[in-house]
C-alpha cells in the first residue's frame, strides 16, 4: 500500500484486433489500434502481420520490438503521439513502407536507428515534435522521400543530403532553434522557387522587348482606370430575402 502502481493499459485480444481491421480506400486491410489506451505492444497482433497498414497512433507505447519486422507486407505505419524514446533496428526491414509517421514522441537523434535509412520506398516521414538535435545526414539515402516533417524539434541546422533530395515537395521544420530568422524560415519551406527581378533602363531594352514591355503597361493602366457602371455593380439578391442564409447569420456574427 502507498507505492504508486505504473500506468496499466488496455489488453488488446486477438479478437479485438480482428474486430478492429478496416479496409482502406485504396482496398488494403487496415489494423486500426489508435486510442485504445495500449501501454505495451501487443504480440496477439503478429498473427495479422499480413496487413497493408498498421495504426498505433494516439497511445503510450514506449517500445516497439524488433518483431515489427514480421509486417512485411506493412505499406502504412502511424505510431504518433505515443511516448516512444527508441526505434527498433528492424524497422528497416519493412522495404515496403511508403509511409511513417513518429511524430510527438520522446525520440532523440541517439536513438534513431540508422537502418531508417534502408526504407527506400518511403515518400512520407514525420518526425516532427520530438527530441532531435539534429538530422541524420544518412536520410539523404531515402530518394523517393517526397514529404518530410522536422517541426518542433531541437534543430539548429538541416543537412544538404535530406534539404536536396530529388523528389522533395515539402520540408516542415517549423519552431526549431535555427541561429536566425531568415535560416529558419528558409528551412520551413525549403522547397521553393525564388524568381529574381531585374531592373534596366528602357534605353537598355531592345525594341522588341520595349514594346512588349509597353503593352504590359498599358493593360495594367486601363485596368486601374476601370471601374464599374451602376448597372454593372454586383448583385447578392440573397442578401436581401428575408429568409436568406446571410440575414440568419448576421446575429451570430455580431456576437462573435
């Protein structure tokens, strides 16, 4: 009496977790585990390990062990919002995996596995709010990687090799401790276009380009001189009806 009891979690049968299999839209079969309170991952489920997807989100696993490696034909793999502090080396077994998501745990850039690196179908990897200090230059082996999320980590820099991936779309690394301002806003939106502008004399100009540049002028003049005719002016009849949607809104927007 007196000691406090460690955090006990739900038991998940086989029966449960057979209840809890759903068919994805894409018709893969899908074992949804999220928000069942689950505390120790629970070994009932390797009798499925024939699923695409697998979906642990939303629990307080601390350990997933090295057994993951039995989901081989694992697609889809959602383990955020868990208390996770590790990865087993075997995640890097599951070739192919196309989508991770670790996001808000407690893992740190230790405790990475660098067998991450061996997943090389991945397109999507989230591994935003958690403890990382850093980004293992070894992510720049995952080439197909299209989205990758960093955010809300320790991070003062981002190495070249993840930054220049081929195929990257998207780099999240919002509220991370960059040196500067202009650095983390850079890494918030990595993959961006940046058009230049450049500024010559017309005189400069040769005249075909001149003339071209004139004309551009011209429609951007008559269209700040055009301005609507009253008979012209839009018209919202709706606004107007008594049982309009807007007149029954307005009090609530009042309010607000």
């Amino acid at each position: 009496k007196g000691k406090a009891k460690g955090q006990k979690g739900k038991k998940i049968t086989l029966k449960t977790a057979k209840n809890s299999i759903r068919i994805s839209f894409d018709g893969g079969r899908r074992l949804d585990l999220s928000k069942m309170g689950i505390t120790t991952f629970p070994n009932c489920i390797l009798k499925l390990a024939d699923v695409d997807e697998l979906d642990l989100s939303r629990n307080m696993l601390k350990k997933i062990p090295s057994s993951i490696q039995k989901f081989q034909k694992l697609r889809w793999l959602d383990l955020h919002s868990n208390q996770l502090e590790e990865l087993p080396k075997a995640i890097g077994t599951l070739q192919n995996l196309f989508y991770l998501n670790i996001c808000n745990n407690k893992l740190t850039t230790k405790n990475l596995p660098e067998e991450l690196n061996l997943l090389k179908n991945l397109r999507i990897l989230n591994l935003g709010l958690n403890c990382l200090d850093s980004v293992p230059t070894s992510l720049g082996a995952l080439k197909e990687l299209k989205e990758i999320g960093l955010f809300d980590n320790a991070l003062t820099t981002i190495p070249n090799s993840v930054k220049k991936l081929p195929k990257l779309q998207k780099l999240n690394a919002k509220r991370n401790p960059f040196p500067d301002s202009t650095q983390q806003e850079e890494h918030a939106d990595s993959i961006k276009r940046i058009e230049t502008l450049y500024l010559v004399q017309e005189k400069d100009l040769c005249c075909s380009c001149l003339k071209i540049c004139q004309d551009e002028r011209d429609k951007m003049n008559k269209l700040k001189d055009v301005t609507l005719s009253p008979s012209k002016k839009p018209s919202f009849p709706l606004l107007l009806t008594p049982n309009s949607p807007a007149k029954d809104n307005q009090e609530e927007w009042r309010l607000r």
